[in-house]
C-alpha cells in the first residue's frame, strides 16, 4: 500500500502564512503525497511550488459552512481550476440538507459539477452536524449528482471523521463514488484504520507524521 498516495497534505487555517503554504509544498514533494490541500488564495502558490512534481492542488468551495449560493460555489470553481486547481472539495448545503430540501443539495452539487467539467469533485458532508439517515441521503444525493468522492468533515466543526461514518458512507456508495476521511486522522494507526473501514482518500495535517511514524499534535 503506498499510504503516501492516500495523503491529501492540508492547511486550511485561516492564519496560515506563505512561509507555511511553501512548506506544506515541499514536504508534499518530499513524500510525494496525493495532493496539497489549500484555501483558494493559495492555489497559484501551491502551483509555482509544486512545480516539478506529481503532486496535485486540492483546494476548498464554500468552505467551511456550505452556504455559499450555488452560483457563488459555481464560480469558485471555475477561478480555482483557472489558477491551477487540480480537484475540488465543496462542502453540501448542511442546512438544506437538514430541511430535506434534496432538490436544493443536488442543484448545488450539480452546479459544481458542471463548473468543474472533469476536474475530480468531492464533497464534504459534515457527519458531525447529521444523523445516520442523513448521511445516508447525501450519499445518494452525490451519487445522483455523479461526484467523485463523498467527504466527512471539514475539520472545522465539532469533530472529523469517524470509522462509522466512513464505513457507512462506503457502504452506501457502494463503487460509484470513492470516500475520503479528514479531521481527526493524527498517525499510522489512524490512517490504517480510516482505510480498513473503506477510506480512499485521507485530508490531514498530519501527513509528515504519518509517514514517519509520529502522532501529529494538530487538528
């Protein structure tokens, strides 16, 4: 298993610095992880960094709350594959979801879709904000919507992913869409076990750590 290309490299806080961007940049080249992920602003950093190697741009739609118009999430995409976005993770409606307004999330899902033409699209659910059954009815929604991955968390909220949700959320994908965990993977045994229960795609600060065998103090 090459645990490295499981690996989205992420820093998203707000307070990150260009030093830090660059960094994150050279440690994804390093170990030659999947992608970086970075805030919008970031991308075309990221890209000049990167430059050279395999490494992909992750980067972030309506981010972290999801409520974001859908035109808006549209139109971030659009700027972000421009600047050198190579996948895109938007984050669903949470609150439409909750209002069972179905038609509301998969237009917005769509929407991003079509925006990112063949661009890889994941997007993030926030399991901690939703029941089982809602869960369960963003993942149809997703696949309805034909995106590529369905995501846990944002790693901004009350907690990331879990081995429940990511079993599920496989489970009721079921091959036609693949599942990414972030929030909370720190170590090996973390990553191991996120991808045991199904996990395509890890988000994590912790990618270095991992790697080397540490336990990453940060979220």
């Amino acid at each position: 298993m090459n645990l490295n290309k499981y690996i989205d490299h992420t820093l998203l806080k707000p307070e990150a610095t260009e030093p830090q961007i660059i960094k994150l940049c050279e440690e994804a080249k390093k170990y030659d992880f999947a992608t970086v992920c970075v805030n919008p602003y970031w991308i075309k950093l990221a890209k000049e960094s990167l430059t050279g190697s395999n490494v992909g741009i992750t980067t972030v739609v309506g981010f972290p709350l999801g409520v974001n118009t859908s035109e808006v999430k549209a139109f971030e995409t659009t700027l972000a594959i421009k600047d050198g976005a190579t996948e895109i993770d938007m984050v669903i409606n949470i609150g439409a979801l909750k209002s069972q307004k179905y038609d509301v999330v998969l237009n917005d899902m769509k929407k991003v879709k079509e925006a990112a033409g063949k661009t890889i699209v994941k997007v993030i659910f926030e399991t901690a904000l939703l029941t089982k059954e809602e869960i369960i009815k963003a993942c149809e929604l997703a696949v309805e919507a034909k995106l590529d991955f369905v995501k846990t968390s944002t790693g901004f909220s009350t907690a990331g992913a879990t081995i429940e949700n990511v079993t599920l959320m496989k489970k009721i994908v079921n091959g036609k869409a693949k599942v990414k965990a972030a929030g909370g993977v720190r170590n090996l045994q973390d990553a191991e076990e996120m991808i045991k229960a199904g996990a395509d795609r890890l988000g994590t600060s912790g990618g270095v750590a991992i790697i080397e065998g540490k336990t990453n103090e940060e979220y």
